[in-house]
C-alpha cells in the first residue's frame, strides 16, 4: 500500500474488508475522526501497511464497483 493513501480510501476499504478487526470494541465516532472504522484502528494495519495483505485487493474491488 502506498503511504499517501487518503483517510478517505483507508475509510472505505475499512468498510469493505472481511479482515477488519477494531482495535477496541468500544464506541465508534463519526466520519473522519481518530475512532471511525478506518484501516488505521484496525488490529491488521501497522507502519501504515495492512498485515493480512488485503488492503490492496479490497481498494481494487472498491475501483471495479
């Protein structure tokens, strides 16, 4: 994954992906802020990089809908 992806493209891959897993389970905020689901407060995504290597194949699925 490339650094310069948007806080937009992490949020709708987020909301896409079979991976994503909350690094808590506590409340979920609105859009754009440090707890709305977004690759960034998913367990899986360190070092701006996804672990489970999905980021890519579920922003590529995001492009062919």
């Amino acid at each position: 994954m490339a650094n310069s992806a948007s806080l937009q493209d992490r949020m709708h891959v987020a909301n896409s992906c079979s991976g994503y897993e909350p690094i808590s389970s506590g409340f979920v905020s609105s859009i754009g802020s440090s707890y709305s689901k977004s690759c960034d407060n998913c367990k899986h995504f360190k070092d701006q990089k996804c672990e489970s290597n999905l980021y890519d194949a579920v922003l590529a699925s995001l492009d062919q809908s």
